[in-house]
C-alpha cells in the first residue's frame, strides 16, 4: 500500500491539489483558455474517430483471424501486438517515415490533424482485436448454421448473431483504446509538429506548459484529462459487470 | 468471395498501419550499410543510453513483480473495504496519460514539491536525475504483473493450499510450493509486459529527465533528441534498437501465450 501511494496515488492527488491552487475560477481560466480548449477538443473528437474506426476495423481483424484460413496468419496475428510493444516514439517515426515528408508513397500527413487520428490509430490497434478474439474462438457455430439452413443470409446472421454476441467485448475493447487515446504523448510528438489550435493534442500542450513552467495550467489541463479517462474506465467496469451477471 | 474481399481489407490495413512502416524504418536505418549503423548505436552518448535503459528496466521490473504478486494475493485472497478502490487504483496508471504522470512527479519530488524540501536537505535529487526516472518507469509499468495474476489466482482457489496447511506446511512452504508454481505463467506473461512498457516508456521519462544527453538520456528520449537535431539517420538507427528489443519481447510473449492457455 505504502509503494503504491507513494508512487501513484500522492503525485495524482499533488495534480489535483496544484489545480485548485487558485480556487475554482483558477482552474476554470486555465481550462478554458482558448489553446487549452483547442487541444482538448482535439483529443476528445480524435480519439472519437480513432474509436469508431477500431470498433469496424478491430472486429473485421479479429473475424478475419479466427474465421479465415490463410499462410502467415501466425505472423499476422503477432503483428497485432507490434504496437503494444513497440516504444511509442518509434512508433511516431515509423509512420513519419511512410507517411512523412519524404515517404516513398507521396503521401504527407506530417503536421496535420489526420497524423493525429493516424498515430492513434497505430497505438489502440490492438485493443478491440483482442477483446473480440477470444469471444469469437468461443463463439458456438451452431446457432449460425441452424440461422443460414433456416434460409438466413450471411449479412442477416452476422447482424443478428454474431454482432449481438460481440457487442461487450468491442465495447469494452473501445474504451479501453479510448483511454489509452486520450493521454497518448510519445507517437504525437515527432508526427504531429504541435502547432497550436491546429494539431496540438491535449498531452502535448501539458508536456509544453510544465517546459514553460506552467505547472498550475499544466495541472488543470491534467484533471481534465484525468477525468476523461476514469470516467471511461470506471464505465468499462460496469459494462463487464453487467455482462458478468447476465452470464451468471 | 466475402471471405476474400473481407481478408483482404483486414490485411491491407494491417500492412499500411503497422507492418510497412515499421520495415520502412528498419530498411532506412540500414540503407547507409551495417557499419554506418555501428557507428551511429556505439557511440558514448547511445552507449549510455542503452545502459540507462536497461538499468530502468532492471530496476522496475523486479520491484513491480514482487508488487504484482503480493497486491494480487491481497485482492483475490482477502476480504476489507475499499478492495474495490484498490482495484481501481492500481488501473490508474492506465488510464493516465504519461505526460500526466510526469507532472505528477514533479509535484511531489521536484524542488518545489511536498517532498522536495525534504529531499534536497537530504541531498537527494529525484526529478533531472536518473532517480526520477526510476519512479515513472515503475509508475507507467505498475498494473501489468497484478492484471495477469489476479485472474490465475482466482481460478486457482485455496484447496490445495489449506491441504498443504493440514498436513503441516507454513505459509511460507505453501506459497514457494504451491502458489507460486501455479501462477509461473500468469507472472511471466505480467513481466514480459512489464519489460515491454519499461523499455519504451517515453512521454513519463521525458518530463522528469530533463534529457541531459549522457546523463539522464534513454533510448526512446535519444530518439527524439537526434531526430528534433535533424539527425534522422541516427534516429532511425537508435529506432532500430528499441524496435529489435520490443520484438524480443514480441516473441516471449508468443512464447508464454499458449502455455497459459493450456
């Protein structure tokens, strides 16, 4: 208990204490200034998109890897937990060097609000995959046979029953890369240039207001942030506690 | 033929997100030749570096395992108020931007802090020093051995434990004997997460380090250093470095995975 408060809980209690320092109205100037609201619109409508892309995309991956038969499905299937492992620095300047200035495709994002949603692509790919595996592996094949001999298209049995079952997991694999989107830092940095009002993402902005000596506005940014992603966590919990219970 | 379209789409994305750029980065770092490679990884600065780094990992990853161990017997085992909150708080490093710890840091251990007058008549530095650097290592890399033993743990029960405590073993004898063989797996999946998330933690060390190159430099900061001095080729090759590491810890993990499932 002691190694935890001291390294977790007293520094984030510190943050919240150094915001209110100067009262409410303190902490609301610094929230709402304009370059602070900027960013946090930012992050929150950028993770948004990052999130409804990974709930398509991540079960697509996921059906694709438990239902197809293919060589390299293997290495494809460790490729999902490149970006879990892989340094989130380079991870910014592996996309850099595909998509940047001098990308073989002719393609540059650099410095633009698309590297922002391309970054967080990269580091919450392998959330939804990998809640919705495990429930599609488990999935019985039966129902879905008995629905397609009983005259059901393909399209009307995914709709019907197999999303219906996956439905927790993707949601649960969501906020998770939700989360994880919010307070990302280290793949914005070298990609996204944060240029403020423009690509500068909420973690970044507190990153160049501690460097400035901001810490209060550092602080109030932070709680906000803090908020954002307790409130999704504390979400996620009861969604798999409802889950839990309907399985009991 | 949906199969198909739909195999087909999932791979592209995969190759356009992850596995083309990251050979692109690979093949950039190697397009002057190995030897240039050599050179831009030996020098003092990267040489340090990569000590650094592995000094961070060789110190978070024990601690957080012991940790890890113990906080998941507390919560599967035992029964008192606030298990919830616990649970929940040990998730925090989670949830919290890295950045956000950081700051979080600074506020307690920096000169100004609620400890820092304490610890600079002490002597001792936290915050620009390696120290500093230790903590948000441990903080960002704190929750990954709990998560992946608590599950182990609760499945487990207590049966054979309190047979071996009837027919006379200490508790200490049926945790060495008995608990701790049952959950090897379920730690070394946590460590090896650990490690991973350790090596590459970035954004937590950044604030706290103050990056005094040969000093308080990692490599995932000296990346940054030598790409923001328009060394690119360096940045690549320090990339390089990391990259090889994460894919040791790619493959550990795919090593353990279908051992603990079985």
């Amino acid at each position: 208990m002691a190694y935890l408060s001291l390294i977790a809980l007293l520094p984030l209690a510190a943050v919240v204490a150094r915001s209110t320092e100067g009262g409410f109205a303190g902490f609301w100037k610094a929230v709402s200034n304009p370059q602070a609201v900027a960013a946090l619109k930012l992050t929150l409508i950028a993770s948004l998109v990052v999130v409804a892309i990974n709930a398509v995309a991540g079960t697509l991956i996921a059906w694709v890897l438990v239902r197809d038969e293919f060589r390299g499905k293997g290495v494809v299937n460790s490729l999902i937990d490149l970006p879990f492992a892989l340094p989130t620095i380079v991870a910014g300047l592996t996309l850099l060097a595909l998509y940047g200035p001098k990308g073989p495709l002719g393609v540059d994002l650099a410095f633009s609000r698309a590297a922002v949603v391309l970054a967080l692509l990269f580091v919450t790919l392998p959330f939804v995959v990998r809640a919705v595996q495990p429930l599609l592996l488990d999935l019985d094949r039966e129902t879905e046979e008995a629905a397609e001999s009983l005259g059901a298209t393909q399209p009307v049995v995914f709709r019907r029953i197999v999303l219906p079952t996956l439905m927790p997991a993707i949601l649960a694999g969501s906020g998770l890369g939700f989360a994880r989107a919010v307070g990302e830092f280290g793949s914005l940095v070298l990609l996204t240039g944060n240029i403020p009002f423009k690509t500068q993402a909420a973690s970044v902005l507190i990153f160049s207001q501690v460097e400035s000596g901001d810490v209060t506005g550092a602080a109030a940014v932070s709680v906000v942030l803090l908020l954002l992603s307790f409130v999704t966590l504390l979400g996620i919990g009861r969604l798999a506690q409802r889950t839990l219970r309907h399985d009991g | 033929m949906g199969r198909l379209a739909a195999r087909g789409v999932a791979l592209s994305y995969l190759a356009l997100l992850v596995g083309v750029p990251v050979g692109l980065v690979f093949y950039r770092a190697f397009e002057k030749g190995a030897g240039h490679l050599w050179e831009s990884i030996s020098t003092p600065e990267a040489q340090h570096a990569f000590w650094l780094t592995c000094v961070m990992v060789a110190i978070a990853v024990p601690l957080n395992t012991v940790f890890g161990v113990l906080c998941g017997l507390v919560l599967v085992r035992q029964r008192f108020r606030g298990r919830a909150l616990l649970s929940a708080a040990i998730d925090l490093p989670f949830a919290v931007s890295p950045v956000v710890i950081g700051l979080a840091l600074i506020l307690v251990y920096g000169n100004r802090g609620w400890l820092g007058g304490w610890l600079t008549d002490h002597g001792i530095q936290v915050i620009f020093a390696p120290l500093g650097m230790v903590l948000a290592t441990i903080f960002v890399s704190l929750p990954f051995v709990v998560r992946e033993v608590v599950p182990v743990l609760r499945e487990l029960g207590t049966d054979q434990e309190q047979a071996a405590t009837t027919l006379g073993a200490t508790p200490l004898q049926s945790f060495l004997r008995i608990t701790l063989p049952a959950i090897r797996w379920g730690v070394a999946y946590g460590v090896v997460l650990t490690t991973a998330r350790a090596l590459g933690e970035f954004g937590a060390v950044s604030v706290v380090s103050g990056k005094l190159a040969g000093r308080t430099e990692t490599l995932t900061l000296q990346v940054e250093e030598r790409f923001q001095a328009f060394d690119v080729t360096g940045a690549y090759a320090a990339a390089v470095v990391l990259a090889l590491m994460a894919l040791v810890t790619l493959l550990a993990m795919n090593a353990i995975k279908p051992k603990e499932a079985s």
